[in-house]
C-alpha cells in the first residue's frame, strides 16, 4: 500500500478498543494499576459515564513522580489533561496525523456518534503490528528537488551537481575550494 493509500485509510484501521478507564476522584495509583491492567499508556478519566480527561504515563512521571507527591494520595483530576481531543472513527488517518501535529499531541479519542470507542496513538499509526503507515519523511525518495529553484534530479550526487553548476559555481561542492 503506497503513502497516499494508506493517508485514506479510516483511524479505525489503527485505534485500540481496549482502553483504561478511571473516576476523576481515583488516585493516580488507580489509574496507573488500570493502565498496566489493559497494557495501556493512557487511561480516561470519567466523570460518571462521560469522558472529562486523559491521563498519561508522562502525566504520572512528570506531574507526580519528578514532584514527589504520593501517587496513592493525587487524584487523576488533578493530573489530567482537558479537554479531551477526539477525532471520529471514519475519519482519514491523514486527519488523525495532522491534529495531533498541529495540537502536539500523542493521541486522540475515537468516536462514534460522540461517544468513545477507542484511542489512536501516533505510535499505532507509525508502527501499526505491521501495517503502519508510510509517512512522507520515512518514505523513501524517487527523486530530490533542488531547495533553491525546484529542478527535479535522482541522485543526490545529480542534485549536488545542479546546486554546484547552477547556483554556486563550478567546483565548489567538489572540493575547488579557489570559487570560495
């Protein structure tokens, strides 16, 4: 499946079902214990039925741990990141891959008709069990374009000669270094 295939494909392709899930008044102990329960590095935090928050394995270290506190004795309230950002389970993975960039985030809450049915991570995208997709920085080129007016080469030796002839002088990406 090439790049452009794999962009189309809907994030339920790659979403997890099996998600942790805690009371917004549970320690942080609690929400790790039910992360490792579901092999999970995250677990949502609930208040009743709905969803209000996302608690993370950095979230644990970084906000617990690294400050000392007593994991038994912080909430996941207050530890949480919220709002919760989610994206539908028909949408394209291209979409997924773009909101965690622009948000900065590792991953997005799958819905269906509103409610969560699951989470996709950039890791799950990226590596996929084995059918991950092909992101443009990891794929591999079938040409180079030169940064300055665009030519289209194969070779990065073909490109270093363009730059060399066109924009810089004969020889001097060759190593004549008399043009400097």
């Amino acid at each position: 499946m090439g790049l452009r295939e794999s962009l189309e494909e809907p994030v339920s392709r790659y979403m997890t079902r099996g998600y942790a899930q805690v009371e917004e008044g549970e320690s942080v102990h609690r929400a790790a214990a039910a992360m490792q329960k579901v092999g999970a590095t995250e677990a949502l935090v609930m208040k009743g039925k709905a969803p209000v928050g996302i608690i993370t394995e950095r979230d644990i270290l970084y906000k617990v741990v690294a400050q000392g506190l007593v994991p038994q004795q912080v909430m996941s309230k207050d530890v949480m990141s919220s709002p919760l950002q989610t994206i539908d389970e028909s949408a394209k993975v291209a979409d997924a891959i773009s909101k965690m960039s622009s948000l900065g985030l590792r991953r997005l809450v799958v819905t269906r008709r509103g409610e969560p049915v699951g989470m996709v991570t950039q890791k799950a995208v990226v590596s996929g069990q084995g059918r991950g997709v092909l992101l443009p920085e990891l794929a591999k080129p079938d040409s180079m374009s030169c940064p300055y007016c665009g030519a289209v080469v194969k070779t990065q030796a073909e490109l270093s000669k363009h730059i060399d002839q066109a924009h810089l002088g004969l020889g001097l990406l060759e190593g004549d270094r008399s043009k400097w």
